[in-house]
C-alpha cells in the first residue's frame, strides 16, 4: 500500500515542505491533493498553482456548490447588459465587508480571468465562482482569508502583479500608460519595494514614458532581488533601460546631496 501522507511529508526537503503548505493555503485543498499536483511540476509552485487555477476544476469540486445558486449569486449584482458592470462589483464589495480600494478584488479578478477591471462577464464569474467553491455570498466572504493569501505569498503575487498589466493597458496596447502603472505600482509595491515612491517620481519626472511588459515585470524583480541601498545591483544584469536609469538617477542624487552637504 501507499505511506500514509505524514511520513511522505516528512521525506520532503523543507522548501518542498513550504510549497505544499503554501498550494494548501491558496487552492484551498487537501495536502494530498497539494502533494500529488506539486509532484507532478517537480514541486515549482508558480507553475503548479498556474496549472490548478487555469485548468477546469476538479471533478470531486464541481458536486460541492450548486449552479443555480451561483446564477442567483451573479443575478444579485448584474445589469440590465447581463454583465456585473463597475456598479455591481463595488456592491459586491461593500456586501463582502471590503473598501472599493481592496486589492482583493484584483485576486477575484485574476481568479476569474477577467478581460476589463471591475468588470466580471456571465462566462468569467459562473466558472470562477465554481472553481472557487462559491455559491453565496456568505461562502466568498468565507474564501476571503485564503484570496488575501493570493496578495501576500510571492508565487500568487507575482501571478497577480503580472495579471494587472494585462488586465489595465488598452486591449490593442503593448504598453501601459505611465498615469496607470505608477498608481498600480503605489497600491501594489508599498510594502514590498523600499524605494516604490522614489521609483515612481523617476518614472514621472525623468523617464515620462508608457510601461512595457518588460519594464512593469522586471521592477517586481528588481525590488524583490535587490537592496534598497543599491549596492548588489549589477549594471551588466540584463535590466531594462529604465532600472538602468533609475539606478543612475538615484547615485547621482546621492552623490549631489553629499556634495552639498
């Protein structure tokens, strides 16, 4: 027969340990489930978790909430359109206990694959919720703590930090308009970037141009990769012009300031 699951948890290595732990807290399943799906994508967590919350859900999922329900649920927030509409889902948020502001809403969105911010179509909230296990109001107030999980583990916030670039520049656009990733970059970063705010002035005031996709991932790394104080920064990494930049910007700066002093 099979070991039991504690001593199969017990031969893993501690950061596998920590991946499992971490897919239980995000897809809300067993640490059977966790272990058996992290096996198969060599214990990568992003790429396992991308694979459980992209694919359909699970059989032994489906049979726990109800499909009516959810049609009801998403009756209680749509518009005449047939869609829940920016109206709707500040409703939603006020009946789930949230402010409007709520990154949370960003995790449903991500959740749910949505096409346009606030926005949540008939064919991207049925599925979601389904896959979520949420056929009430009461059942995604109580999905709630494991949706901030989604904010705060690096593997999910990197999904959700990439999602929002997608999910914000124009559908034709390959850039994001600066206006946009600097309030995007403020409501995400703060807490997790030291130098967020001198980031964004440099970006404002010296750089003045749209985001790529490149630029808007790699600042996620370079405030996760490097100190504050700059001084691991390697100049011949393959950073995007605008670190590069910023990099220069803020030595010069310094170097100003002491000068002056």
């Amino acid at each position: 027969g099979s070991l039991p699951n504690y001593v199969k948890m017990h031969r893993l290595k501690s950061d596998q340990k920590r991946a499992v732990q971490e897919f239980m807290a995000v897809a809300s399943c067993s640490e059977s489930s966790a272990m058996s799906i992290l096996k198969r994508f060599d214990y990568h967590l992003e790429t396992a978790l991308n694979a459980y919350l992209e694919g359909p859900a699970p059989v032994e999922k489906r049979a726990r909430v109800d499909k009516k329900n959810i049609e009801k649920f998403f009756a209680t927030y749509k518009d005449d359109e047939g869609s829940i509409q920016s109206g709707g889902t500040v409703r939603l948020l006020t009946d789930l206990g949230l402010e409007e502001t709520d990154n949370l809403w960003l995790v449903l969105a991500w959740r749910m694959g949505c096409k346009t911010p606030y926005v949540f179509t008939r064919e991207e909230f049925l599925p979601g919720m389904e896959k979520l296990e949420c056929d009430s109001l009461a059942a995604l107030k109580a999905k709630l703590p494991a949706l901030r999980h989604d904010l705060t583990a690096d593997a999910t916030f990197a999904q959700i930090y990439d999602f929002a670039f997608v999910l914000f520049k124009a559908p034709e656009s390959r850039v994001l308009g600066l206006e946009t990733a600097v309030a995007l970059w403020k409501e995400l970063l703060t807490g997790r970037f030291a130098l967020v705010d001198k980031w964004c002035e440099f970006m404002e005031t010296v750089h003045k141009k749209a985001v790529n996709k490149d630029t808007w991932h790699l600042t996620l790394e370079f405030a996760r990769t490097v100190k504050p104080d700059l001084s691991d920064f390697d100049p011949n990494g393959a950073w995007p012009y605008a670190i590069d930049e910023f990099v220069g910007w803020i030595k010069e700066s310094h170097e100003g300031a002491s000068a002056a002093s």
